[in-house]
C-alpha cells in the first residue's frame, strides 16, 4: 500500500474526508499527522529489519568523543576496528564509569577504547581515549523516512495492516468517535501488531539451525 492508497483507504474507513476546520491545518496536513503518529508508536514497538542502520566513523587519536549520525535514536552496538581489521565491541556504560576509571583524559597509554557513553543527544564518550586512529562501525535505531514523504515504505508494502489501524486509531482520536468505533480500531490494530511482532521480535531475531522453525500449537 502507497500513501495515496492509505490516504483514500483512511478516508473510505473513517467515512471524512477530513476538511479543513482550524486555521490552514488542512485535510492532507490532518491524514499525514495521524499516518506519522502510528508510524512512530509502530517502531518504537517492534524490533524490524527497517528500523536498524549501520554507518562507519572513525575515533581520532587523543579525543574522547565521538559524534553521533544526526538521526541516532539508540544504540544496538558500537564496534571498534583496529588496523589489522580485527572488531571489537565496545561495553556501554554511563558517563560516571569512563570519567571514574579514565580520569586523565589526555592519556593515550591505555590503547584502544573498551566502553562508551551516551555523553549527549549528539556525542558519544569513550574510555580509554584513543591511543590511535581507529576505524568504527556503529549500528542504531532511526526512524526510517516516513511513507508521507516517501511514497512508500516497508511498513506499507509489507504491513499496510498495522499502519493502516494506527492511522484509523489516531483519526478516531482526532473525530472524538464513540467507544465501539475505538474498541473495533484497537482491536484490529492489536491483532496486526501482534503478527507484526511475530516476525519482527521472533522470526528474525532466530535461525533455524539453532532455534528450530517456528513452531505454533495445533488445537
């Protein structure tokens, strides 16, 4: 499903098509806001492949810090790559721990960072400080480009389901729409989520070899 799809089907679902009533908060304005409201709840609710970016850096020797990807929400992991490309995981830790156990910060003789820090919304803090230039790779949450913007997405391609619930969620929100018309909405939402979550928190955080298929109760 497309953002022309989803807009016509939360349209046709909630039977409005959402005129504009306040200021220049249009119609458009109105659906795109409920469609990026559930996109956001959707993510936040379920580990999927779609939600996870890997980007490569570098830490500079003698400097503590390193800058964080403008869209970085969380951290999966932090890896540090030594010159005979040899990876290494860094431990996360607070703050408190690398200024305590590193308190010289201009000391390179420890080698290589071992933990890491969220300092600020923008910058990691490492401890040991770099004793050398040092290769990074990083893998973290982001929100993906929204399927307002982008016309499409793999949330409305493989999943229009629970995309399509969580917009109707918000716009039955929006229409103050009586308790029945909630229950109905939150309902098919949650049964969408919980096959969402099949395959985003069970079948791709497994393999077969060592977990086996997936197996469900035959009643």
């Amino acid at each position: 499903m497309n953002y022309t799809q989803l807009t016509s089907a939360i349209k046709g679902f909630a039977e409005n098509d959402f005129p504009a009533t306040v200021g220049s908060f249009t119609s458009a304005d109105q659906i795109a806001r409920f469609v990026q409201l559930a996109e956001q709840r959707i993510y936040n609710m379920v580990q999927l492949p779609a939600i996870r970016k890997n980007v490569t850096g570098n830490f500079t020797s003698g400097n503590r810090f390193l800058a964080t990807p403008s869209d970085w929400l969380s951290t999966f992991s932090l890896a540090v790559i030594n010159t005979a490309n040899e990876t290494s995981y860094l431990l996360n830790k607070d703050v408190n721990f690398i200024r305590e156990s590193f308190p010289d910060t201009d000391a390179t003789f420890y080698g290589k960072p071992e933990y890491y820090a969220v300092f600020d919304d923008n910058t990691f803090i490492v401890g040991p400080t770099p004793d050398a230039n040092y290769a990074t790779e990083l893998h973290y949450f982001y929100y993906p480009q929204s399927i307002v913007t982008a016309g499409t997405t793999w949330l409305g391609t493989n999943f229009d389901s629970a995309l399509l619930y969580g917009s109707l969620l918000e716009a039955a929100l929006f229409m103050k729409s009586d308790a029945d018309t909630m229950n109905v909405y939150k309902a098919r939402y949650d049964d969408a989520m919980a096959e969402l979550k099949q395959l985003g928190d069970g079948k791709n955080r497994q393999d077969a070899y060592r977990s086996g298929q997936v197996r469900y109760p035959v009643k």
